[in-house]
C-alpha cells in the first residue's frame, strides 16, 4: 500500500493535527499532544485515534518516544504532508 492512501480523510487529519502542534523544544521537534487530545481535534474516539497513530507508526511515518507521550513525524511524513499542502 502507499503511504500516501493511507494518509487519506481521518489518517490525513491526524498526521496534520501533529504536524501543527510539534513545537521545537531544546533542539528537538515533537507534538506534547495526548492522543486523547488528537483525538478531541480531530473529532473521533481515542479508539480510533489510536489506530490511526498505530496505523501511521506501522508505516513508518510517527514515531513515539519510549515511555513518553511525545510523537515526532519522520522525514517521509514530512515531505508526504508537503506534496498534500500543494493539492
């Protein structure tokens, strides 16, 4: 599958509610968001919310600090969220 089906209706609207709450913090960018707050955002139930971050960090495209909360885009989520902005 590609990365970019994936990234399609709710999938899209999560990796976006990260990527516009990651804040740069001592040389370090990752969304302090819970995913119960993503979930709020984004208007779905934290059950949903956290396949859609399962599905998203299968794909290599979130990753999760361990023992933390803080989630961190990689550079493929990046560029994909790029290419999706110019549409």
């Amino acid at each position: 599958m590609s990365k970019i089906n994936i990234l399609l209706n709710e999938n899209y609207t999560v990796l976006k509610i990260i990527h516009d709450n990651t804040v740069l913090l001592m040389g370090q960018k990752y969304c302090p968001l819970s995913q119960t707050d993503i979930a709020s955002i984004a208007n779905i139930n934290r059950i949903t919310c956290g396949n859609i971050i399962n599905k998203l960090k299968n794909e290599n495209l979130l990753e999760k600090e361990t023992g933390s909360k803080k989630y961190i885009l990689t550079k493929d989520a990046v560029k994909i969220l790029k290419m999706l902005e110019k549409f």
